[in-house]
C-alpha cells in the first residue's frame, strides 16, 4: 500500500507580534520547502522532519538552536527529539548548549546508541565522539534573545517574584519551540521538536519537549509535536490524551480539539500542536491566540498560519 506522502511543521505557539508575522512566516515557509525537498528526494519521514526543524533551528527567529531564549544566568539549554513512529527508535538531548543543531544531534543518538536520551556536558563529550561539532554558546545567542532576557529580568523584579509561566502565559509572549511530524509513502511517521525551552528558565530546567508521550510522540498510527509552557503540556501528558480521543474519534482535528479544550479546564495550560495519522487525517490548532505552521501534501495540499487568516 502506498500512501499520500504529508508533511506539517510549527515554529511556535503564543502571542506574535503582528509586525513579525511576516518573518515567521517565511521561515516557516523556508523550513517547509527544506524539509518536503528531502521527503521528495528520500521518501523518508524521519529525514524529512529533520531537514524542516534544523532549517528552523538556524533561522534566528525561531525559539531552538540559533536564536533559543536565554535561562535566567544568560545561557542557553536547549532540548530535542526525534522519533521514528515505524520502529520505535527514539534519540533526544536535554539541556544541551554548544550544539549547532540539536535535532540532528538527536538523530545520531537515534541511530547509534541504544540509549533513547543524553543530557548536559555528556551529551556533548558523546556527540564529539561522533563527529558532531561543538560551537561556543555565544555563536547561537542573537541579540534579540539578550533584550528579551533583560526585558524579562527587569520585569520580574518589578513583578516582585518570579513570574510562573503557567500562570500568565500572555506575558512571556510567544513560546517559540519549533517541530515537524510527517507520513511517507511507505506509511511510516516521524516526529521531531527542538527548542531552548522558555525564557528565564532556571538552569537545569527541563520542559515537554525532550519527554516521549509528552510534546513529542511517534509510533506506526499518529505523530505530534507540541509547542507551549512545558510544564502544562507535561501535567496533561497531551500527546497521549490526544491519541487516546483520536482512539475514541477516529479523527485527529477532532481530537486535537477536544484534548487543547481538556488541556485549559484541567491543568489551565495553554499550548499549539501538530498531529499526523495515518488513517485519521492531520491538525494544527492551538489555544493560544497564535500557531506558527505550515503544510504539505503530495496531492497538491498546502497551507499556512498567514494564508489561513486571509
Ligand atoms: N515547550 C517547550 C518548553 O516548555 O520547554
């Protein structure tokens, strides 16, 4: 059996600034076209979703590799992972912070070691091993990220005490992680998400994005990819809720929906997801008030978050 080869990518879910909404947009569209030239080339979901989510790690806009948000003492943690759905292989890192491109730092967990996860300083001893290039951390902070952590800094000391993320999501602005899920042609999906996590984190911190079942999820019937407070996402375990109402549904906009309006009423958290299946179609939905995505079909199917409010 062939399939319709399908690729769905997000750059972040939160409040964007509408004087940027062009410039996420093309890198969004950027990432999309990297990643669908790879599945045209490979026919290989999880090469595809690699390709789309180190285009948005380089591209400084995007929450993730070059350009992740700071931690409160000025540096950079970032976490990943990537799953092949077709056979369970897993590879991710936790709070990493002179590595280019974490998600394909990821695949070579993925493809060599029988470890799923590496964290920290080990993580990149592992990686050196196997040829993965370490940069310093300055390389990957813009200069935006260093304003956003003094704008934050000074607001919390005006705001008295830390500012719990789950508690005014608004005011941190957009979240920004960046993901991919996809089907190929043989039916096999993939999920990758990348991100440096959220601004003024404390060091050591570790948001949904690197934990399976949680922002990022694969196996042989649905693929997704989660953008938002990871402490929410993590509290409502959203990409299992989702495959359990997509159980229930047999529809993945459906169950996108049900599992965003549970998320809110249960654990009052706010996120954008991307869901793939293979039989119950595809969503990106949010209940924040923006997602940044964009998709693919190889029947002629595309869209995007700007086309979409035309
Ligand atoms: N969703 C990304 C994070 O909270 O780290």
């Amino acid at each position: 059996m062939t399939f319709t080869q399908k690729l769905l990518i997000h750059g972040g879910a939160g409040t964007i600034p509408k004087e940027l909404h062009k410039d996420y947009h093309r890198g969004a569209i950027e990432a999309l076209k990297t990643g669908w030239e790879v599945m045209e080339h490979t026919s290989n979901s999880l090469s595809a979703v690699e390709a789309s989510v180190q285009a948005m790690e380089d591209y400084p806009l995007f929450n993730a590799g070059y350009g992740s948000v700071m931690t409160e003492k000025g540096t950079i943690e970032m976490d990943a992972l990537i799953v092949d759905g077709s056979n369970m292989r897993i590879g991710g890192l936790i709070g990493v912070s002179h590595v280019k491109n974490p998600i394909s730092a990821s695949k070579v967990i993925l493809e060599n070691l029988p470890h799923h996860l590496l964290f920290g300083l080990q993580a990149e001893e592992y990686l050196q091993t196997q040829g993965v290039e370490l940069v310093p951390q300055e390389t990957l902070i813009t200069q935006r990220s260093r304003d956003r952590l003094t704008k934050y800094l000074v607001e919390k000391k005006s705001y008295g005490d830390y500012i719990e993320p789950s508690k005014d999501p608004e005011r941190r602005g957009k979240y920004g992680t960046v993901g991919a899920v996809a089907l190929d042609s043989q039916g096999r999906l993939s999920a990758a998400t990348s991100t440096g996590g959220v601004l003024g984190k404390l060091p050591g911190r570790v948001g949904d994005t690197p934990l399976f079942g949680t922002g990022t999820y694969a196996d042989d019937e649905i693929a997704v990819s989660a953008t938002g407070i990871g402490e929410k996402i993590i509290e409502y375990v959203l990409a299992m809720k989702i495959k359990f109402y997509i159980s229930q549904t047999q529809s993945a906009e459906v169950a996108t929906k049900l599992a965003l309006e549970e998320m809110k009423n249960k654990v009052e958290g706010y996120a954008g997801v991307i869901v793939m299946t293979k039989d119950f179609g595809f969503s990106a939905m949010k209940s924040t008030k923006d997602l940044v995505y964009a998709f693919k079909s190889q029947d002629g199917d595309t869209g995007d978050f700007l086309s979409e409010k035309k």
